[in-house]
C-alpha cells in the first residue's frame, strides 16, 4: 500500500508555491498525497518565521502533529520552510517530534529526504539557502482555476524591520522563458487567472537583464491563450515605473489591480525603516497611478508602532489614509524580530499601543470600504465563482477588484446552475463591510 503524504503550507503564497512543488516530488515518486494531516502517514510542514504570529502558528502545528504522531496515527513528520531555515541551529534540538528538519535548499531534495526517514533516519540538513529552486513542476493546491507565478526567489531591499533577506537570501529572478514555459502549462491545463508575486515583483529581472523586466513579462504572459484574468502583487513604489502602468491600462488581461506596500507615509519613519518617500512622494505617486489606469483598485499594507513612531506620526499616517482613499488596505502592529536593524532601535513602542494604532487604521478603513461599496449599488460586474455557501443557499466568489485570500468576496445567487471557475455577470443589491451581495444577471 502507498505511504501517505499531507502537506501543511503556513504561510504566503510564495511558500504554497514551494509546497506545491514538494507535493509534485512526492506524487510523481509513488506517494499517496491527501490533504489532511491526519490521515497521513508522513506530515510536511512548510512553516513561516516572518513574524511573531506566524512562528507561533507554526510551532503550535508541528506540536499539534506531534501528539498526533505519540497516539500512532502520524509516523513521520518533516519540518522545513521559513521558520526552520531562520532557526537552524535550534530547530533540530527544539522539534524532537520532528524526523527531518531541513532548510530551504534541501526541499528540492524531498523525495530522497523521506525515503532516510522511513528507513528511521533521523535528517538534518541545511543545504545553502541560494539552492533554492526557483521553478519546477507543481501540484496546484488552490481553487482549479487560479494559481500564482512566483517569478523570483528572497529580496535585496533589506528593510530594517524584515529577516525576509537572511532567511531567503538575495533577489534572484526566474528567466522569462521559464516563467512563460509554466504559464503556459498552466494555462493549457484549466487555470485562467494567473496572480503574479515576488518579494519585490517590480525589481523582476533587474538581476538577469540589467534592468526590471515586469512590463515585458506581463505583455508576454497576456499572450498566452486560456488566461483570463492576470494580476501582479507586491509592487514597491519606488519602481512603478510609467511603462509598468501603460501596459497594466493597455492590456484587457491585466486586472486594474495594483498592490503598492508602503508601510507607512512619515518619511521619517520610512527613512529608518530604510523605505522610500514620504506623504507627499507617496500621494503623488498614487494620484499618478490613478490618472493612468482610470478605475484601478489600489492596494497597500502598512505597519504601526515601528521604533521611534510617536503619536503625532501615527495620526500624520491616519491623516494620510483618509486622504488617500485606498482601495483595499491590510494594518499590521510591528512585530520585533530578532537579527533584524529595527531589533535594538531606540524608542521601541509597546506591542499594546502599537496594535491599539493598527486597530484604528483598520476602523478607518473599514469605513472607506463601506463607502466604496455602497458606490457599487446596482452596478454590473464580472465574477469568478468560488464555490456555493450551503449555509446561506448562495454562490460566492471574486470580482476583478478583489485578489485571492485576501481581499472581499461578492454573495450571490443564481437561477441557473454553476461550475466553480465560471464567469458571470452580476448585479450588485447589497453590500457588506468588505464584501458584496448580488445576483447572476440572466
């Protein structure tokens, strides 16, 4: 009888997409995949370390597998990821539960890895992080329809509260070919919304080709017959570039979507978070990106509480986003992570104050995104369908305004059947905080 596998991804999209290349490995190898832990002989954790909140989730998983492995329904448990390369030298003594712990270079090894641990081996390795794959055959995990293409491996901007650069090492870009060899692939076996991410996917191709290459990549995955809907995440705003938004407005594939992560608007701030601009750069620069692509959704994720951000800093940041208006914002607290700059910053805020100040970022938001939505009243929309909610007898799914897993949803009905992936017209008769309510138009 085949060994069963399950996969536990935490995390970002960009470590699913390591995931579902581990599980690919796995298959292609005889292993019997199932999508709960529980019923598995082998359970992999491909953990996060980015914040706090995240190594707890992770730790508290592999805990979790553990007693699951102590009552004999688990064998074996593999850790690796984000958390366990972070950690190398302690993870091994700290997850005794665990029967391998391996870095992020050792996940392309996965297959060989798990053969020593059925054998009863216990394996620690931790291959240079720079051995990462950066492309590969994968299982895709989410919905059929949708998936991500993550066009480039760790990050060089060395932001002063983030380890992303020491747990995930230098930028490093996948060749266009490559990338545009699996959107090809994926497009001819059924997903038709391709949501493109990096750590910094604006600095695409800059460590290849001299120079970033996102606009050149975009127009060519638009090329690409079966994809419907493309969407590019995690642009910094120092290098959204004019050509980038002439071919985001000029490509009827690209959504109007365009997600600019500033973390804060105080230049001060930004300067000791070794960020770009300041309210008025940043002002300009989105007033700039809504001239070009009229309609676009605009997108942001900020941090309260970094060291030193004081009272009349925060509400300059609160000031900021009223003006602004974005479209969809996240607000994190600041989380102090150790080897980081920001670690040992004089002023540090308290993580009380510093969540209180997210709080209120969010309440505004929330507010804003009412407004925007009641603008909406019986509007017209494109939506994907993502499945049908029994409880409240309606179909839900995604408008072109909203990205995956993090963004609202739009709850509707229909006269006529539906597949998930289907397309429909829909017209908007409610609204939510964040979500919409509607119907299939007939």
């Amino acid at each position: 009888m085949a060994i069963k596998v399950g996969m536990v991804s935490l995390g970002c999209s960009k470590n699913l997409v390591d995931s579902e290349r581990m599980l690919y490995k796995l298959r292609s190898h005889g292993y019997k995949l199932v999508t709960e832990p529980g019923l598995a002989d082998v359970a992999v954790v491909n953990t996060c370390g980015f914040i706090k909140a995240a190594k707890e989730e992770a730790i508290e998983t592999i805990l979790e597998l553990g007693k699951l492995k102590e009552e004999g329904s688990l064998k074996k448990i593999i850790i690796t990821g984000c958390l366990v390369e972070r950690y190398k030298e302690e993870a091994a003594a700290q997850f005794p539960e665990a029967d391998a712990v391996i870095g992020i270079g050792d996940t392309k090894d996965i297959v060989d890895i798990l053969d020593h641990v059925l054998a009863d081996e216990r394996v620690v390795r931790f291959a240079p992080k720079l051995d990462a794959e950066l492309c590969g055959e994968r299982i895709i995990s989410t919905l059929p329809f949708f998936t991500y293409l993550k066009v480039a491996e760790g990050c060089s901007n060395c932001c002063t509260y983030c380890a992303i650069p020491m747990i995930r090492g230098k930028f490093r870009s996948v060749p266009m070919e490559k990338l545009i060899e699996e959107a090809r692939f994926l497009a001819d076996n059924g997903v038709t919304e391709l949501v493109v991410i990096a750590q910094d996917t604006a600095q695409y191709g800059k460590d290849l080709y001299g120079e970033p290459k996102l606009a050149e990549l975009l127009t060519e995955l638009c090329k690409i017959d079966g994809l419907r809907w493309i969407r590019t995440l995690y642009c910094y705003p120092e290098r959204i570039t004019d050509e980038l938004l002439d071919v985001i407005a000029r490509e009827e594939k690209l959504v109007k979507y365009l997600e600019v992560p500033i973390q804060h608007c105080s230049g001060d701030i930004l300067s000791s978070m070794n960020r770009w601009g300041d309210a008025e750069k940043l002002e300009a620069l989105f007033a700039h990106i809504r001239e070009k692509i009229p309609g676009v959704v605009l997108r942001t994720t900020l941090i309260t509480g970094f060291p030193g951000e004081t009272e009349e800093q925060f509400e300059e940041l609160a000031e900021f986003v009223k003006r602004v208006r974005f479209d969809r914002l996240g607000c994190f607290a600041y989380s102090r992570e150790e080897g980081t700059k920001a670690y040992d910053m004089p002023g540090q805020v308290d993580e009380e104050t510093a969540a209180h100040r997210a709080d209120i970022i969010m309440e505004q938001q929330m507010l804003i995104s009412c407004e925007n939505n009641e603008k909406l009243m019986g509007e017209e929309l494109e939506a994907v369908v993502e499945g049908f909610d029994k409880f409240g007898e309606c179909w839900f799914g995604r408008t072109r305004l909203d990205a995956p897993d993090i963004d609202g949803k739009v709850f509707f009905t229909s006269e006529k059947p539906l597949e998930i992936g289907d397309h429909v017209r829909i017209r908007i008769t409610d609204t939510l905080d964040y979500d919409l309510i509607g119907e299939v138009i007939k």
